[in-house]
C-alpha cells in the first residue's frame, strides 16, 4: 500500500523578516538578471503550459517552468552557484556585483588579482556541476563530495568538469561539516553552499539570490500569458534555499496578497513538513533515502527557512511514487500537451498536483488548497534527466510504480 500524502496548513505565528525579503529588492532583482544574462549560454527556459492536463485535473491552467534546458546543465542549480561565485569574485576585486560579467570571469587579469582559488561544495550533483563550471570558467580549481548511493551519471558530469569529485561514506548533511573543515583549513578555500550556520551566511544568502532567476523568468512569462499572478505556487525543498529564493521573489512584490504556496519535500527528508510540526526548525537524521536526491537534505536552510515560516501557507511530505507518477506524467503527455523531461527531484510538484486532484483520499488537503477550476498554478521542473538510467528506469520499467490506494 503507498504512503499517503502529509500536509499541514501553516499555522506559525508571523514575524517580522523583512531583512530576509530584503534580498530580493527591485535593485538586487536587477543585478541578479544583469549577471547571469551578460553569460552567453543564458537563455529564459520554457515555461509550458499544458491545457489538455490542466482539464483533466480540473484546474484552469497548469504551468510549468522546464529547468532542463539551463544553461545546457539540465538544473536551475547552476543560477545560485554561479550567482555566490560572481559575488565572492567582485567582493575579492573591491567590486559590487553589476560590475561583474562572463566577461570578467575569464579575463586573465581577474585571475591574477584574486589569485588561487578552490572553491569547495558538498552536492547530490546539480549543485556541485555548476559550481564546479563555474570554477571552471574562472580557471579555478573546484572540490565536490556527494553523499553515499549518488549516482554516476551525476558524478561524470561533474567530473567532466575539471573537478575532483569522491563519493562519501556520510549523508548530505554531515558531508557538508565535514568538507567545511577542509575548506576552512585551505588558505585558498572558499565553501560555497547553500547550508547555512551561525559564522556562514553570506554565501548562503547570495545562492538564493541567484536562485530567483528562475522565479523572475516565470513572472514575465506568466505575464506573456496574459496572467498577473498565479493563484498557487507548489515548490520542492531541499535545505529549502530553492523554495525560500521563490517565496521570497514573489513575497517581495505581492507581499500579504502573495500566491498560496506549498512546500514539497521527500518523506524520507521532510525536515521542512516537521519543522512546521513542531513551529520551529528541526532535523531529519539517517540515511534520507529516498530517489528524490536533489531533495535528500535533512537540515533546513536558516535564511530560507525564516522566509518559508512567514510566507508560506502549507507544507507537504510526500514519498517517491508522488515523484515517480510526476515523471511519467510529463514524460507522457496527453495529445496536444508538450512533452517535459523531469527527473526525480523536478516532478514531485506536478506528481503531488495530480494525486491532489484526482484522489479522493486527498480531497480535504485539496479543499484546503482552495484548488479548482479557477486555479492557476505554477510549478518549476528543477531538473531534467540528470540521472539518465534512473529516468529510464522509472518511466520504462515501472520503478516506483504503485497504483493501490
């Protein structure tokens, strides 16, 4: 029998945190787009719409952001390590950030005023690919470890780009104190994660930042459609950055009239869906397994999570069929709707949206929702098929399959 569905409506007192929306003004919004445009691989990826699902489900329109195409990486990730990178660059320059481009990344004589630099990160393997490119493109040399059972297609692609890259004995979460203690003891060492603690803030804080690209896209495009807002936001959760930079663009302009939105994590690792629980941050220990990779962190983010508490409106935890019939879902449209590949950690949105509308089992957390026929709703595929065996695996073979109820 499948796990069923858990949510909980936020019910946390509210707080005051407009230091944390402060990092999305319209002035830093500018600088975020004007850097990652100025790279020649930038190009806004496609936002879908898919009108056939949307009737089936009985909502009036399902819109999804396909992250697949990002700078030919297959992840949106790539927008925050690139982001913190460009930062740190123009802080070791005595620059601010809109004088920093792609062409100040590969000029010789950056290299030569910041000097040796390694940049360190801890990844399931969309993080760390797009550090380790832009280390890269720098001429810098980057570090990755992954936590135990990541797979090798994502250890190849980072590998594939100059990094030293080991597999660890540890999860997501102790990787990331462990390679802090390697980083801090490298003179040349930066660590660039988007974890934060009480000392390490900053860099966390600017990933977000270069998060909400995707956040910023998805707006105009929704405009392009003619829709001024979306009516519900469904976004996945890691250590949460991802979902805190997406709250927070979309809390920094329609601020107490935002979307309802609704934080989507792993079961295996649903520290936000406990956090919530409890009404304050707490952790998930052990092995955090769970196909979902992207998504395998059992320790929130604290910046993101300050958004998180006093913007969004439900918390949901949910196992690996949710992902897995999301997968196949996109992966095999209905006649008329385009085709989106999704890969694990990017279709437990659109997964969740379905087994919301469609199970009656579900129907008190849809009623909740206030989900129907004139809902608009947003959510973002994070990845493609970063796992191309995996993918297959799921959508071919039936892996994850269930259909009891």
């Amino acid at each position: 029998m499948r796990e069923p569905i858990q949510w909980i409506r936020n019910d946390m007192p509210r707080e005051v945190a407009a230091g944390m929306l402060a990092l999305f003004s319209d002035e830093e919004k500018a600088k975020i787009r004007a850097f990652h445009e100025s790279f020649p691989q930038y190009e806004a990826t496609p936002l879908v719409h898919l009108p056939a699902l949307s009737e089936k489900l009985g909502i009036g329109g399902l819109y999804v952001k396909d992250e697949s195409y990002r700078f030919g990486l297959n992840s949106f990730k790539v927008l925050g390590g690139t982001y913190a990178v460009g930062k740190y660059v123009a802080s070791r320059l005595g620059k601010d950030i809109s004088q920093i481009s792609y062409e100040t990344f590969l000029a010789p004589e950056t290299k030569e005023a910041v000097g040796e630099i390694t940049f360190y990160t801890v990844t399931d393997g969309n993080h760390g690919r797009g550090v380790a490119w832009a280390a890269n493109k720098l001429g810098q040399k980057s570090v990755v470890r992954m936590p135990r059972g990541s797979a090798q297609a994502r250890v190849e692609n980072i590998r594939a780009e100059g990094a030293d890259v080991e597999v660890t004995e540890l999860n997501y979460d102790d990787a990331i104190r462990a390679l802090a203690r390697q980083a801090e003891s490298d003179p040349n060492g930066v660590l660039v994660q988007d974890t934060d603690w009480k000392g390490y803030e900053q860099i966390p804080s600017w990933i977000l930042q270069g998060y909400s690209t995707v956040a910023a896209e998805a707006h105009e495009q929704l405009e392009a459609y003619g829709i001024w807002k979306p009516t519900h936001i469904f976004v996945q959760a890691g250590v949460g950055a991802f979902a805190g930079s997406v709250q927070g663009y979309f809390a920094s302009i329609y601020g107490e009239d935002c979307p309802v939105t609704t934080v989507v994590e792993a079961t295996a690792a649903n520290c936000h869906y406990r956090s919530a629980l409890a009404g304050h941050r707490v952790a998930v220990g052990g092995d955090l397994a769970t196909i979902m990779a992207g998504l395998a962190c059992g320790e929130a983010c604290g910046i993101s999570w300050d958004i998180l508490k006093n913007n969004a409106r439900f918390f949901a935890s949910c196992s690996d069929w949710v992902t897995a019939l999301g997968m196949r879902m996109l992966g095999a449209p209905l006649k008329g709707d385009t085709r989106i590949i999704s890969g694990e950690s990017g279709a437990v949105t659109a997964g969740l949206v379905s087994a919301v509308m469609t199970d009656e089992a579900n129907r008190d957390f849809r009623e909740a929702l206030g989900l129907g026929p004139e809902s608009i709703v947003l959510v973002v595929s994070t990845e493609g098929d970063t796992d191309p065996d995996r993918y297959r695996d799921i959508t071919w073979n039936g892996f994850c399959a269930s259909t009891e109820k």
